[in-house]
C-alpha cells in the first residue's frame, strides 16, 4: 500500500471523497497505483483534466499511467478560462 496525497482543485474539488479539507484527502492506495487509476477511481472527467502534478512536477497525459510513490502529492486542475 502507498499513502497520497491527493488534492482537486476548482470545479474538480466536487469528485474529493467525504472528509477532505481544503481541496486535499490523505488516500491509501495499492502498490502501482497511478494518477490515471487515481482519477478514474474518484470518477473525475479524464477529458476535462488539464493540469496534473505530482509533488509539484507537471505529468503529461502520455505519463499519467506510471506509477505513483508511496509519499507523492497528486495534484489535479481542470482547464480554467478566465478574462
């Protein structure tokens, strides 16, 4: 099992399970846990996921599917407009 860190940030905060405080939950997970499988897990909308970071270092989508550390921060946007 890893432990994680796992924060969604603006309209993606809705998909964080019940007890998480400012936008972020501790999760345990199994070993070889990806963001990917993280996502998919908490139902978050893959097609609108546009920024992902784990301990602060940006994952491309070609990189999602590698596997997570025990200690990692996930850390996830979805795609903002703003003027």
């Amino acid at each position: 099992m890893i432990r994680l860190k796992f924060k969604l940030y603006a309209s993606f905060s809705e998909f964080l399970p019940t007890g998480a405080e400012r936008n972020a939950v501790n999760l345990e997970l199994p070993d070889n846990s990806s963001p990917l499988s993280v996502l998919q897990q908490h139902g978050v909308p893959l097609a609108q996921v546009h920024l992902v970071l784990v301990n602060g270092v940006f994952v491309p989508p070609s990189a999602r599917h590698l596997p997570l550390s025990d200690g990692d921060e996930l850390a996830v946007w979805p795609a903002v407009a703003g003027g």
